[in-house]
C-alpha cells in the first residue's frame, strides 16, 4: 500500500526499510513486535511496483536486516533494483573485532552493541570523526 501511494505521488525510487535493521537503534520492543521481516517486504512492494506498470520503472531499493550475501542475492531475487547494506559492512570490516573491546570500554559501551557507530567514534577508525580515534 505504502509503495502505490508513494508512486502515486510521484517517488522514483521507493526505499524498503525493514525492522530488522542492524543497528540496534530501536527499542527492543519494535525490533521484535512491530513491523515485518525485511525480506518479507519486498514481495509486496513488487507487486505494488507491477500492479501500476512501474516495475524497473521506479527504483526499488531494500534495507535493513540485510546480514549477507545470501540476503542480497534473496533481495534481488525477488526484484529490487538494488540493496543497502550499512552494518554488515561495518562488520566485515572488523568494526565489531574484540580486540578494540579496551577502547569501547573506555566509551562506556561493548563491541557488540553497536551504539557509536552513527555517532562517529568507533574505537575501530572506520565510521569516526574524532582525529584521536583515527590513529
């Protein structure tokens, strides 16, 4: 429904978010009850997209819970246009490593819990801002 009423509006690319984000930034409680799969998503969304004759036409662009490989080639299996992967980037980078576990300790935090990443300061140089960090 989100998707026709998107187009409809005139949107040229349409941007699936699932709840399943990779962040941690919400709640618990909208991470488990609200929402639905991210891979769930898509199928509708498609279907919307073909419905009005703009499949390829508009954009379809899926995000968040995408853990790996295999999810973006579930994605693109099920017709998006293309995947945004924030997260699981940030790990495979070794952003998530225990050896900074020191450095996240001295923010107040765990490797693990994901928390500084979008503030910029991960202790791992590769999302911060700060010139300390970057050493």
């Amino acid at each position: 429904y989100d998707t026709a009423l998107a187009v409809k509006a005139g949107a040229d690319v349409v941007v699936v978010d699932g709840m399943q984000g990779g962040t941690a930034a919400p709640q618990e409680v909208f991470i488990e009850n609200v929402g639905q799969p991210t891979l769930a998503c898509i199928r509708p969304a498609v279907q919307a997209l073909q419905d009005l004759g703009m499949h390829r036409k508009v954009q379809l662009i899926v995000s968040g819970g995408i853990r790996n490989g295999a999810d973006v080639a579930k994605a693109l299996a099920l017709g998006v246009d293309a995947v945004s992967i924030g997260t699981a980037a940030l790990v495979a980078l070794g952003d998530n490593d225990p050896r900074w576990e020191a450095e996240y300790n001295e923010l107040g935090t765990t490797a693990g819990a994901y928390d500084d990443w979008h503030e910029g300061r991960d202790p791992a140089g590769i999302t911060t801002q700060d010139p300390e960090l970057m050493k």
